[in-house]
C-alpha cells in the first residue's frame, strides 16, 4: 500500500492545490509512482476523462505533474454550484443529482464508501498518494462527518501539513488559530507548517518561525516564495481575473459570467506572448477588443438574464454589428442562440429569449452529455475562415442540446460524424471545450485577428503540453529550494 501525505490550509487560497502539484512532481522526480488525491471538490472547473466520466480540474493538473492519465478516482465527489439549486453532486464521475446544503451535509457520510474505494484502489497502485484538504479544517461548524479535512487524513492514515497563506497577512495567526480549534488527537496528525507566498527576505522571518514552532511544538518545513507560475488554479478565487496585460497587441475580452466554468479553455492564449486576455464584468470594461468570449457556465438562463440586466448583451450585439469576433463555448454558444428552454428544470425551469447572433435554439434536458472527442472545422466564413480543415481535440460537458435553424452552418464536425456548433458572419459558438488549445487553431485565430487588426504578431505555435511540463519543472525546482524535504520525506515515511 502507498504511504500517503496530506496538505491542508488556514483558509480558501492559501495554496493547498499548487503545493499538491508541486510535491506531485518532487516525488515523481524522486522516481516514485505517485497520484493526487481530495476526496470531496467544489468548482465549476471540470474535466472529461478518456472514460467519458467528470472531475474536478485541480486534480487533473497534479495528475499531469505526476506523469499519468486523470482518473475519476482521484477526485471521488465533485461539487458544481448551481443557482437556486445548491449544488450539482457528481459521484465517480456521474451526476447524482442536485442537492441544497442540508440535503447533502445529511447523506454525505453515505459516501465515504465511495471515497474509500477509490483512495485505496489508487493507494495499492502507486507508492505515494499526495492528498489535498478543501477550504480549512478548523471550521468547527462544519466538522461533524467531515470527509475532506481531518476526518480523510484519519481515513487514510495520513499525516499533515498545514499551509499558511502570508500575503493576505496574519500567517502566525492563521496557523496558530487553525491549530489551537482542532481537537488534541486531530492536532498530533499535523506534522509541519509551510508558510506561503512570502514575499522579502525570509531571513527576517526566521525568528518568528522559530516562535511558532515552541507554541505549537510543530516544527516548520518551510517558507514558499511569491510564484511566478503558470498552473491552472482554482476558479473562484483566481488571480487571472484580475490580471492586465499592457500593451498586447491582441486583446480578448473574456466575459467574467456569475457561474463561470472552465476558464482553462482560455489558458492558452493566456500564455501566448503578445496577447492579452481580460475578463470582464461590465459593459465599461469591455471596450472594443478584437475578439469576445463568451465562456462556459454552470448557469446559463441565470447569467444570460445578468448579461442583459448589465448592459454587456447590448454591447456585444453592437461589437458583432461592427465586425468584431464573437466566440461561444458550451453555455456561451447556447446564449448566442434565438433562444434556450428548460423544460425539466435541468437549471430550475423555464424559457428565454437568446442574444440572437446565431441561428439555433437549444432545449435543456436532466442527462449531462459527456465525452471526449477529435474533431474538425468544417464551416467557416468572416474573420475567422482559415480555420477552415484544422484539427481539435476537446471534450463536451452539457445538459442541453442544440439545433440549428435551416440552412445554418455547423462549425465542426466530431470524430463520430455528428456536427456540432455554428458560424454566422464574424460569430462562431461550439460545445468544444479545449476548442483552443490545438497549436494550429490558436495560430490560426491570431493570425486572422492581427491581419484584420493591422499590427505585427507573431503567431508561431508553441506546445502546450511541453510548456505545462516546463511550469512544473519550475514549481519543483523553487519548492526544493525553500522546503525541508528530508523533514517532508521523514514524516511521509514515519506517517501518524
């Protein structure tokens, strides 16, 4: 059976996912076969497996620094917040139902089976799993039939280390705190603190590490610098969505929808020099990019009604009558339609006008569609015709299904013959999430875009994958630099 450590923070954001994934590649460096693993997710950020099954994508990044496919094993539940609904709950990848918070805090503890058989199919496979707690473990509130905090670390028998966010301040308060409002026996399992996203000279931060240490008797593993990487993070509390870039010469305006989901569809173009991509909450804020996304979303009538109640509706119509590029993915291409029905409540019931930039209409239905595909453009006119004939690779993730009015023209074809999205003029939309992340697609749309901009880019395609590894590299490298591993390797042998 694999030994086992898990990483469990002060608060939301202190870093918990990121040390995961660095510690996941420090292993895998170390030769040893090692998976992620949480228990219980939340986040509209999901994944499709090569099994047509759905999880959580911060398991998907530690599963590609650990050098191996995602599995729904990694991620046994995985929480979708849906508005007015609670929550989607999806169990090894299936959508159970959706659930209010009492409903499911009430059967919960029904599905630690689930999470057991899962965590120890992993744990007779690999040699190390590396677990992630979810928010803090200190919310006492919360603690009865915990199953993602301390109450996993005693599932698994793992031993902990707790993570202290210092840039929002207060880091000795924040470890001390957590520390001081666990129970006696859930304190002797934390084994170390890590303070993270320091920012100076940690030199002057000795001192009071050392204070910490004598108070609690836990010693530190270490002080984690500020990072300057590019790993996909959680959704709602991303950086990315407050992050400029000045002076691109493209600029794409993502809009910052209330149930935003897989904003990694857009991580791409993100770290393509020369473009810059903003998310954007208001019609103020929008401006006149080159191109407009409208993402994913886990609620689509709701979020279309806050775009229209926003101004930002009107705003793409006039941007798209002036010829501007306008892109839909998943939600967003259903928004772009003449309109969107619910008749089985899939998202809480009822009908809506779409933005009516493209000619199709779509029903919601209670089945999630789910797969993994390749596919090819096989319509395109305006701005973006030459992506004519390119190649994609991507997974749909949807409840609704889409038709095309007569005469309309599909965007792509699938793998499987089925057609899929539409092109009108300089407006596209697909169920393709990843439509993006194909080297000679992203080429392609930037080249159109600076061509009918003017300016000089260069639009050379690079390897996502190779940059990916090159970014965990990296994490590696800076946490060796400022972690006691022997301490880490010590307590992962000598466990709890």
């Amino acid at each position: 059976m694999a030994k086992s450590i898990m990483i469990q923070g002060t608060m939301s954001n202190a870093g918990k996912s990121l040390v995961c994934t660095g510690l996941c590649r420090i292993f895998r460096q170390d030769g040893y076969r090692v998976a992620p693993f949480k228990s219980q997710n939340m986040a509209l950020n999901s994944f499709i497996t090569q099994e047509g099954l759905e999880m959580g994508r911060a398991q998907v990044v530690q599963a590609e620094a650990c050098g191996i496919a995602p599995s729904v094993r990694m991620n046994p539940i995985l929480l979708k917040p849906v508005a007015r609904l609670g929550s989607q709950v999806i169990v090894n990848g299936e959508v159970l139902g959706n659930m209010g918070p009492k409903e499911y805090f009430a059967r919960k503890s029904t599905l630690i089976p689930d999470i057991m058989r899962a965590y120890n199919s992993l744990a007779e496979e690999y040699d190390i799993v590396v677990i992630e707690g979810a928010g803090s473990p200190a919310e006492i509130n919360l603690k009865d039939d915990d199953i993602v905090n301390m109450g996993m670390a005693r599932l698994a028998k793992a031993p902990v280390l707790l993570v202290g966010d210092i840039d929002r301040g207060g880091v000795f308060a924040q470890l001390y705190g957590t520390i001081a409002l666990l129970e006696e026996s859930e304190q002797s399992m934390i084994k170390a603190t890590i303070v993270n996203k320091f920012r100076g000279d940690v030199s002057l931060f000795s001192d009071g590490l050392d204070m910490l240490g004598k108070i609690t008797g836990i010693p530190a593993a270490g002080v984690i610098p500020y990072l300057s990487v590019d790993i996909e993070d959680e959704d709602s509390v991303s950086e990315r969505f407050t992050r400029r870039t000045l002076g691109a010469a493209i600029d794409i305006a993502v809009i910052q929808l209330p149930h935003l989901s897989n904003f990694t569809d857009f991580a791409a173009f993100e770290a393509t020099p020369g473009v810059g991509v903003r998310y954007v909450k208001s019609a103020k804020e929008l401006g006149s990019p080159d191109m407009v996304i409208l993402p994913g979303t886990k609620n689509t009538i709701y979020d279309l009604k806050w775009l229209r109640e926003c101004g930002l509706e009107a705003a793409i119509k006039l941007l798209a009558s002036q010829g501007i590029v306008v892109f839909g993915i998943c939600g967003g291409y259903q928004m772009l339609g003449s309109s969107i029905s619910d008749p089985e409540g899939a998202e809480g019931g009822g009908e809506i006008e779409g933005i009516n930039l493209l000619p199709v209409k779509t029903e919601f239905a209670a089945e999630k569609h789910r797969s993994r595909t390749t596919a090819k453009v096989i319509g395109t006119e305006g701005a973006l015709a030459s992506l004519y004939g390119t190649e994609l690779e991507g997974y749909e993730i949807h409840m609704g299904r889409t038709v095309l009015s007569e005469g309309a023209k599909p965007l792509v074809q699938l793998e499987n013959g089925a057609l899929d999205g539409c092109v009108l003029g300089n407006v596209y939309g697909s169920y393709l999430h990843g439509f993006f992340d194909a080297a000679a697609c992203r080429e392609a749309v930037l080249s159109s875009l600076s061509r009918k901009k003017g300016v000089s880019l260069k639009t050379e395609a690079f390897d996502l994958k190779a940059y990916k590894e090159s970014q965990y590299d990296l994490l590696a490298e800076v946490m060796r630099e400022n972690l006691d591993m022997k301490l880490i390797y010590r307590i992962l042998e000598e466990g709890i």
